[in-house]
C-alpha cells in the first residue's frame, strides 16, 4: 500500500518545503492545471497549515474554532474527532512526525467510556471508520481495540422493534433517544460495523448493521422511492419527500459500496431496484442541465427543483457504478453550481440558478466526484477542475490558524468552524486528484462516506 513509517530527517526538510509552498500558494494561486506533482505539494502544504493550527490551538479536542483560535468539543467531552477523522490522511500524504504523534494521542488517551448521548451515524461513520481505515494502514492492535470497544458501545442504538436505530445512544449506559430518523441514518453503517465484523470475527456488527438497511429498504414506496424521514419503533415514515440530499444520500452510496467490499449480493440487489427509480423520478433535465430534485415518494411527482453542496456526491457514485455518461452530465452542472460565486452554495434552486442557502461548509461532496472521475475517464479537464475549486478553497477559507466555512458564500464572510470532515475527507479527494500514480489502487479500498479507505482483507 501507501504507508511510509520511517522518520529520517528528511521529513523535516520535507515539512519545511511544504510550509514555504503553503506561503507561496496562498499568494500566487495560479490559474492552470499546472504540474501534477507541484499541485500535490500545495495540497499537502495547505492540509499541514490546517493540521499545524489544529495541534497549536484544539489538540486532543474533537475540533478547531478558526477564528477565534479555540477548541469545540461536540458533547462537551472530547471524542477527538479531528485526530481520528484525520489521522489516515496524514498517513496517506506521509506525514509520518504527525501520524505517529496522532496515532500515541489516540491509542493512550482516547476512552469511550463517557456518559454521553451521541449520534450513532456520525460517530460511526467518523470515528469507527476513522479506526478501522487507519488499524489496516498501520497494524496497530490498539486501534482496532478502540475499534471494537466502541461498536460494543453503539450497539444497543439497533434495539428498536424494526431493528432501525435510534438516532442517539448512551456510550456508558446504551440508552436511546430520538425514533425521527432517516435512510442516511439507517442505511449508512454496514461498511464500518460490516469491516469490524470481518476483522474482529465476531458477526453480531454486521448482522446487525444489515438488517438495519434491509429494513430500510423493505420500506420503499411502491415506486421504489425512499421518504426524508422514518419512525424507527413504528417503521412508518413521517416525511414522504425524496431525494438524494442529506439524509438519503449515503443510504444509496452503501448499498453499492457494500456490494464491492463485501460481495453482498443482497445490497447489489437493492441497488439494481433503487437506482432505476431514483434516474427516473429524481432526475431532471432543464436548460441549465442535469440535476437531481425533490419527488413524493408515493407518486414521483415533482416537489422541490433545488440541488446542494452534499447532493454533488452523486456524480462520483454514478461513475464508480459505471455510469459515466450520466455522471459526466451532473459533474457539469454541479461545477456550474460552484462557478455562480466562485464557491459552492450549500442550495440552490437550479430552475433560477438562485441561491437557497448560503453557507459553505467546507463539504468535500464537490471533490470526491471530481476524483472518482478523473479515475475513470482519465479526462484532464477534472484535473483542472480540481485545480479550479483547489485554487477558490484556499483564496476564499484559508486563516492564519487553518480553513474556516463561510456563513456566506456571496459576501465570502467566513465561519468559526472547521469540521473534522475537511481534514479526513475535503484535503484527501483534493490530494489524490494529483497524487503520484500508485499512491492508493482504487481497486483495492473502499471509501466509506466520510473517505476512509477501507480495505477488503479478509
């Protein structure tokens, strides 16, 4: 794979460059492509100013405030959501200093014994995944201890009357809280409790992750449409609206995914009924192109024409299930989307091209699918697409401690707020869009849906 563990002094030298071509870039940003390799470094530079100003002012805290220099902590007792989050990424780019540093933080001081409710989705999805992807990196048993320890600990989240979780569970004592849940929330969890299966060879985590899902989708419409929202003790749904916006999204990105790292035929099943219904009823082309909007669930007709930062995911899965065309025609239209202020919106409404919501939150949706097509068109222009949306990342939320979301895109006001997201998943997709050939073999990993690679070696 793509782990270097040796620290030489180099890596000093090495550090010192990239911090000079940090400075550099966010001066001079140019305008091109420009040289891959080059492009790589500034990445990796501007990854570093955000992880330096991380450790200097929230360090062992689960996240960054930008701008006011001070740690924020979810539940008020730090989960280190951004070491975790983080730590494959500095792994991936060969930050070794770091990643080992990181790596000590987490093995010796990270405890899930809290009494705290937490949301089952982002906790795994962030930080079981964030374990899993780095124990295969590095071997470290202690991660996949911690891995373990902590799936024990959201287990009782499934104990519902439809096997759906709730929303939150106690890490101390396994209470629950909050039946409102939705697809993503359900649907989103059998890469991660599916891999700790596998490795820990225990198989009540993917039992238990995939029922979760099949009885989400046992729950389709008869049009093969999934609703916003679902009840998770009663299974009816509480909102008929859908879409393949937060909420729903990643419930379609796993039942693909799940298939290519487990082989689950069961989930390439689901995915050969679902998708046909959401091209058909969601999709919808206009004179600005192709987008994805809103349709009751019951009937497929047409409730919402608007499109957002966390919906340009879908290109990416579109073209890593082989359809290209239809990826390549929403690519554009989600690049249009960032090119209206030289910054994606968090919404817009694609019939006007007027902005919903203005918040940018520094989401790596946009990113990712430029990555996954440039792997399989090896078409240049996502290069420099990237380049493009790297480029106005750095112009626009770049801040002496590190990268800060916007309250709002037009004015370019920024945001106290630096999510773990832009360091796991944001900085990685823009890496691997000119990392060096080899550096990670698609073939080989799966990206859970907060771009931890996980690999199938069982």
């Amino acid at each position: 794979m793509f782990l270097g563990r040796a620290l030489t002094l180099r890596h000093f030298s090495v550090t010192a460059t990239l911090l000079a071509l940090a400075v550099a870039s966010c001066r001079n940003l140019p305008q091109s492509g420009g040289d891959r390799a080059q492009q790589a470094n500034r990445v990796k530079a501007e990854f570093l100013h955000a992880w330096q100003g991380y450790e200097r002012y929230a360090w062992s805290h689960d996240a960054l405030r930008p701008l006011s220099k001070t740690p924020h902590d979810w539940y008020g007792k730090s989960l280190m959501m951004s070491p975790v989050d983080a730590l494959d990424t500095l792994i991936l780019m060969k930050f070794d200093a770091e990643a080992d540093k990181t790596r000590e933080l987490i093995a010796t001081r990270l405890s899930f014994d809290r009494d705290i409710y937490v949301k089952n989705f982002e906790i795994t999805i962030r930080l079981l995944g964030g374990l899993l992807s780095s124990y295969q990196l590095t071997g470290d048993n202690r991660l996949l201890a911690l891995a373990e320890d902590l799936g024990n600990r959201l287990l009782p989240a499934f104990n519902s009357p439809t096997g759906m979780p709730y929303v939150m569970v106690n890490l101390r004592t396994g209470a629950v809280r909050n039946p409102k849940s939705n697809p993503a929330e359900t649907g989103t969890l059998l890469l991660e409790f599916g891999t700790l299966s596998k490795l820990t060879g225990k198989p009540v985590f993917y039992e238990k992750a995939k029922r979760a899902l099949v009885e989400t989708y046992k729950r389709r419409s008869p049009i093969g449409l999934v609703g916003s929202a679902i009840n998770v003790e009663t299974g009816k749904w509480t909102d008929p609206d859908s879409h393949i916006s937060g909420g729903i999204d990643s419930y379609y990105e796993y039942l693909w995914k799940c298939w290519l790292l487990f082989g689950d035929k069961d989930c390439l099943a689901m995915w050969r009924v679902s998708i046909p219904a959401v091209n058909r009823y969601l999709a919808d082309e206009t004179a600005n192109g192709l987008w994805y909007g809103q349709a009751n669930m019951n009937t497929g007709a047409r409730t919402g024409t608007t499109y957002g930062a966390l919906d340009a995911f879908f290109p990416g899965l579109l073209a890593l299930s082989g359809d290209v065309k239809r990826a390549r025609d929403l690519q554009e239209s989600s690049f249009k989307m960032w090119n209206l202020y030289g910054i994606e919106p968090e919404v817009i409404d694609y019939k006007t091209m007027k902005v919903v919501a203005r918040t940018y939150h520094l989401r790596p949706e946009i990113v990712e699918s430029t990555y996954y097509l440039l792997h399989f068109t090896h078409d240049p222009q996502y290069q420099q697409m990237g380049d493009t949306i790297f480029n106005d990342f750095v112009r626009y939320c770049r801040t002496d401690a590190g990268y800060a979301a916007l309250s709002d895109m037009v004015t370019k006001e920024k945001r106290d707020e630096m999510e773990s997201f832009a360091l796991a998943e944001s900085f990685k997709y823009f890496y691997l869009l000119f990392a060096p050939p080899g550096t990670l073999d698609l073939n080989k990993v799966v990206f859970n849906t907060e771009a931890h690679p996980l690999r199938r070696t069982w």
